[in-house]
C-alpha cells in the first residue's frame, strides 16, 4: 500500500510537470505572438482579424459578454477561416494588426492606460462559423473601461486559469492525503483508492438488477452491472463505436431513478474531458422517453456549452437558461436590462448611440454605475443558482468548470468522468472532491491528452503504459513520467484489468475498417455488430451510380489505398522550423478528385469528412474543397476528429520525403484515431516509401492495406 512518502513523490511529481506544461504554453503562446506576423498567426490558427463588434451583452457572474463576426466591408465571406479557437480558451481582443502596420509597439502618443483600455482579456465563450463571444471577466482591470476599437482581432493567449485549477486541486488532496501538525482533511475510500492506500472494497452484489434500455448489448450489461456495483471506482473501456455513451446514460438512469436495486435515487455529476462530451451526453439524456413529466429527470449544464446554438434543448437546460426562469429571476433581470443599456451607451452600439461612445467624466460615471450593478446582479443571480442546482439531480460540467464558483459547496453520490483518457489527471481531481464513487469512460488507446512539454526525446524513451491483463500483487503509487499518463491508465497500471471492462461490439465500421484496429490494440476482442459488418456507401438512399464499375469502385469498397510511391510526390514545409506545419499539394489534388468521384455517385457532401494529421494540408484542402462543396464537407485534423464519425473518410498522411521522416504518423492512437471515423468507406492517400519507416505499427498497417485495400498505384489521374 502506499505510503506517505510515495504520495508525497506522486504530488510533488505532478506539481513539477504541471509548471513544466504551464511554462512550455506560456512560452509558445509568447513565441509566437512575438515573432509571427498577422498573417502567419491566422495561418496557425491562433487569430482571427478584421472582426467588428456586434454587440454586448452580460453573462452568468456579470460577465461582459462581447459578440465578434467579419464585416462584409472588409470581407467577401462572413465564415471564419480554420481556426483553433473553442470555448473555454483565453483570448485577447485589441486593434486590428495587417502584414503594413506595425506589430512592435503602439504609436508614442498613445497611453499605455490607453492601449489597456482599447484591449480586453477573457474566456472563449461561444463559437459559430461566422460568431466569436469573448466573456470579459469584472475583475479584469481591463473590462472596467473597455473602449474596444471599430476593427479588432482577437489573439489565442496561453491559458493559466486552467492550471491555477489544477494546482489548487492537487494542493487540496495534499492537504487530504499527508497530515500537517497531525490534522488532514477527510480521507474518503475514494481517495484511498486512488491513491493506492488501501485496495477497491468487494463489490456490493445486485441481484434484482432490471435494465431500462433492453438495446444493450452484453458487454454493455456487464459493464453497466461492474460500475453500479463497484463501491468506489470503476473504468469503461470504450473502443470507436462501442456505444460509450449509450452505457452512461444506462448507469446515470439506473442511478438516479428508485428501484429495487436502488432504493435511494443518487445525486450524479457528469464531467468531460471538452464542451462535445458533456453536451453529447446533455442531448442523450434530453432525449429519454418520459411517460410522466413530472418524474422527467433534472438535469443542469453548467458552463459554457459548445453547441448551445445548435441544440433548443441544449439551451434550455444550461444554468444560465434556468436561472432566468425561477421566481427570484425577475428583480435579476432588471438590474442585467439596466447593466446592458448602459454598456450598450459605453460601447457606441446602444439605442440613440451614434457609433461612439461617452468620453471623459461622464465616461467614468457610467462605468461606476456598471461596477455598483455588477455588484448587485451577482449577489441577487447567487441565490438564484442556489435555487437551481438543489433540485438538480444530474448537473453536467467540464472537469475545469466543475470547479466554478457554482458548484461550490456542492456534493454528489457519484461523479462521472467521459473522455478520461484525454484528460490530464490533475483536472480528474477537480470534480473528484465532490463525490464519493467515481466512474471513469475513455479509450487509452486513442489519443491522450496533447502535452507541450514533452520534447522528442522524451517521446522516444517514454513507451505506453503497461496495460497488464493480470492484477498486480501489491498495487503502487508510480509518479507518472509525463503528463500523458491519465489517472484512466494509473489505475489499470496499479489495479490491472480488475478495475475495468471494455465494451466488445462496435456499431460503426464496416467489418475491413475494423479488422486491423481490433487485432493490432484491442487484441482482436473488437467485432463488428451484424448491423454494421457489411454496410457500404451503396446501401445509402441518396447513392446513384451510372454504370456497374462505378457502383463497384465507388459505392462497394470499403477500404481504397493511394498508394504515392515513387511519384515524387513530395511533402512542403510551411512557416519556420519546427514551428512550421506541413503540406501536400499532389496529395490535395488526388484528395479533392476522390471527393468529386463520390458526389458524383451520390454521396452527399455532409456524409463525407477529410481528414489529416497537419494544419498547414487542412489549410490547403479548405482553398480546394470549399468554395465547392461549402461548409457540409467537413475538413479538419485527425486530433479534432477524435470522438466524431462519417458515412466516408478520406485520410491524407501527407508526409512524402527522401529523409523517410514520418513525424505525426509514428504515434499510432492518432492513426487508430484516424481510421476508425469512417462508418462505410475509409480511402488512405500516402506515400508507402516512406511511412513504411515509421516503426512496426506502421509496418503492419502498410501490410493490412495491400491485402485488404482496392491500392490504387497511379499518379494524378
């Protein structure tokens, strides 16, 4: 069992790797706001110019929300170029820059309270294809007189406020875990568990367990049955299109709903590793049969939800919503209409303005006025969260958020954490405080969580987790060597496969995509349900194709290969050094003729998504596809792929060069990622010279495709 001293290295280890991953985003945010131009930085992703304001609003805590989109004065489309920008990311508003003013420093006339004033800080609150809204925290000292210019940018800054919550967590379970002057705080069996000081209890039987969704499968059932009757902690194994999220809906409804097995129906908090999974998990959960409403469950969003735009519902039941629909949201409300009119007056975008607003003394009164207002909106909105969140049965949260000061003093039976696997295990910590039994989801064999710090060499001599099949005979507390070991791959570490089980049926390839996936990392126990095994593109209703070879190369293969070998087909570096991204024109070419073959057979744009592990070819594939196919054709990294799935997937692998570098292709949770999006048809285009040097996996996976893909030896046809 653990010791005080193992814990103490555990912590102190986290807390050194933490400040490394903290200095490393600090220092590329720095690096490259300093030394790109504005061009280059749109180019990364890291900034989005020429925006004008459209108005300002006020959030949850008397944030000032401030709306951003392209003027159709300044551009021809009003969609945003891609970008890396997503809720919860820290940004900064200020002057437009172009490539012919100066980046350096501002005019000598202007103050430097000047410049503060005309910039802002703050948290990416919503994201559209056409919309930014930046939240501008009060107690930013810039936000109390924001005097925002007609044309601005908005800059991707280094995050902190995140790693401030970790640090407090980890400080917190010091404090629990290694007594000072002889006190620590309560010590839960959860804590003790994790920790590795004492063993998971033996599980609480339930014999009358009755299943509300008789869909399940019977790895589902299994694990459903192994988190219900585990006592302090248990893993899902999720592999692509197990139904990850199917099963946790199952567990929060077996939980939160009295019966026989349940006698006490328990108070659930769902976190996620992002925005997607805590909203995807909202959308099931809105979905349920209710037979009477008034036992419909209650459920809560806290946070900034990604696609509350998207989804009515979504919308509705976010704490924001909710709290403007209580009995006590009335006097709240006026004192916000009163907050938005006079920033509407401060920002030149209220009634009667005239493009510009007050200056002088009259300016700071009106900010005066906002800051005593502020004051009372958050004390009158406090109590109306309050009111909320009591008889709220499921609150759902990121890990990050559930540390927001709306969730403080909250507690719940059990927290539930979805993509564990891509999550840091310091941000685990978070919502782990506030409950007493924990349910992890994840896939270790997907991508873990992107780490800054992590240099090349270190990449080299750091292998996977072990993921012994046997329990260990004395679980130990291993301080983690990098930040990509999760607290999902610690405990299979420490417990071995005791502490999990893993979902066996995948209800989304097509027997091929699945095969080498399945016998490579799930050690072949991943099979394909007989509703999907033999499903392709000309099983759709909208395919058509002219002539029988088009029906057969098209719409009946489910796996085509590109094979670019000996083409010369080479590879282009963009931008500089390492912080250049890649690019393969030849490659985009075979790319964008392949996608007009499948519409051709009628394969709609919005059931196909291109894919690639570089920014620099999602760039170039963005200037080729969309001016053709629109926003439908979905075009992005395999990174932000993770968790999503197409009818078609077409996968550039981009590198092609005579040194036989492979870079991204060699870690194979990003090519598992990769090859596992598509439902019906996965077409590769790479060069096999030189991804052959990228390691066994990538040996196998050159294998796999000569026997078992339609290779397609030509050039530009």
């Amino acid at each position: 069992m653990a010791s005080e001293g193992d814990i103490r290295a555990f912590i102190d280890r986290q807390r050194v790797l933490l400040a490394k991953e903290r200095d490393a985003e600090i220092e590329r945010s720095s690096l490259l706001l300093s030394n790109c131009g504005p061009k280059l930085l749109e180019q990364k992703g890291l900034a989005l110019g020429g925006l004008g304001i459209v108005g300002m609003n006020i959030g949850l805590g008397g944030k000032t929300l401030v709306e951003l989109e392209r003027p159709s004065a300044y551009h021809s489309s009003p969609l945003f170029p891609p970008h890396t920008f997503r809720p919860g990311d820290l940004a900064r508003i200020e002057a437009n820059v172009t490539s012919t003013t100066s980046t350096k420093r501002p005019k000598a006339s202007a103050s430097s309270a000047d410049t503060k004033a005309s910039q802002a800080e703050g948290v990416v609150y919503k994201v559209s294809d056409t919309r930014i809204v930046i939240a501008v925290d009060s107690s930013e000292s810039s936000s109390e007189d924001l005097d925002l210019p007609e044309r601005c940018r908005v800059l991707k800054l280094a995050n902190s406020v995140t790693y401030d919550s970790m640090d407090k967590a980890i400080n917190h379970l010091e404090k629990m875990a290694i007594p000072a002057d002889g006190k620590s705080g309560e010590l839960t069996s959860l804590v003790q568990v994790l920790l590795g000081m004492k063993p998971p209890a033996p599980k609480d039987r339930m014999d009358k367990l009755a299943f509300f969704d008789d869909t399940l499968n019977d790895s589902q059932k299994v694990a459903v049955r192994f988190c219900l009757e585990s006592l302090e902690v248990a893993c899902i194994h999720g592999p692509p299109g197990t139904g990850k999220t199917h099963t946790l809906i199952e567990i929060i409804r077996q939980l939160t709903t009295e019966t026989s097995a349940n006698p006490k129906p328990q108070r659930v908090l769902v976190c996620g590793a992002s925005n997607l999974s805590v909203d995807n998990i909202l959308e099931r959960l809105l979905a349920l049969p209710v037979v009477d409403k008034a036992k419909r469950l209650k459920v809560t969003r806290i946070g900034h939800p990604a696609r509350v735009m998207a989804h009515e519902g979504i919308l509705d039941s976010t704490l924001e919503v909710k709290a403007t629909r209580t009995d006590q949201a009335a006097l709240a409300r006026d004192v916000k209409d009163e907050l938005e009119t006079t920033l509407g007056i401060l920002s030149g975008k209220g009634k009667g303005a005239k493009g510009k607003g007050p200056r002088g003394a009259e300016r700071r009164k009106m900010w005066d006025d906002v800051k005593a207002l502020r004051k009372e909106y958050r004390q009158r909105e406090g109590g109306v969260v309050k009111s909320v969140l009591k008889e709220s049965q499921v609150v759902l949260a990121t890990c990050h958020s559930a540390g927001g000061r709306q969730l403080f003093n909250q507690d719940f039976d059990v927290v539930i954490i979805d993509e564990a696997t891509q999550a840091l295990e310091a941000v685990c910590w978070i919502p782990i405080f506030k409950a007493k039994k924990l349910i992890l989801a994840g896939d270790p064999m997907q991508l873990p969580p992107t780490i800054l710090s992590l240099d090349d060499k270190k990449k080299k001599k750091t292998k996977e987790t072990s993921r012994s099949t046997a329990k260990p005979s004395t679980p130990k507390l291993v301080p983690p060597r990098t930040l990509e070991t999760t607290l999902f791959d610690r405990l299979e570490a420490m417990y071995g496969a005791s502490i999990k089980r893993m979902l066996q049926f995948q209800y989304r390839m097509h027997e091929q995509i699945c095969s080498l996936p399945s016998k490579t990392l799930y050690a072949s126990k991943l099979k394909s349900h007989e509703s999907v095994a033999s499903h392709l593109l000309c099983d759709l209703a909208n395919s058509q194709a002219d002539s029988a070879d088009d029906e057969k190369e098209y719409l009946q293969t489910p796996v085509v290969f590109f094979d670019t070998a000996g083409c010369e087909y080479f590879e282009r570096l963009e931008g500089d050094g390492d912080e250049g991204s890649r690019c393969n024109e030849n490659e985009a070419t075979i790319v964008n003729n392949w996608v007009g073959k499948l519409v051709e057979v009628g394969i709609l744009p919005s059931q196909i998504a291109v894919i690639t592990p570089y920014q620099a070819q999602v760039t170039l594939l963005t200037s080729l596809l969309r001016p053709k196919y629109g926003a439908a054709l979905e075009i992005g990294t395999v990174d932000g792929m993770q968790g999503r799935e197409k009818e078609a997937i077409i996968i550039s692998l981009v590198r092609s060069n005579d040194t036989r570098e492979v870079g991204f292709l060699k870690e194979k949770r990003r090519m598992n990622v990769a090859m596992t999006r598509a439902k019906r048809h996965l077409c590769i285009v790479g060069d096999s010279s030189t991804v052959c040097h990228g390691g066994s996996y990538l040996k196998k996976w050159l294998a796999w495709l000569e026997g078992n893909a339609d290779v397609k030896y030509a050039g530009l046809e």
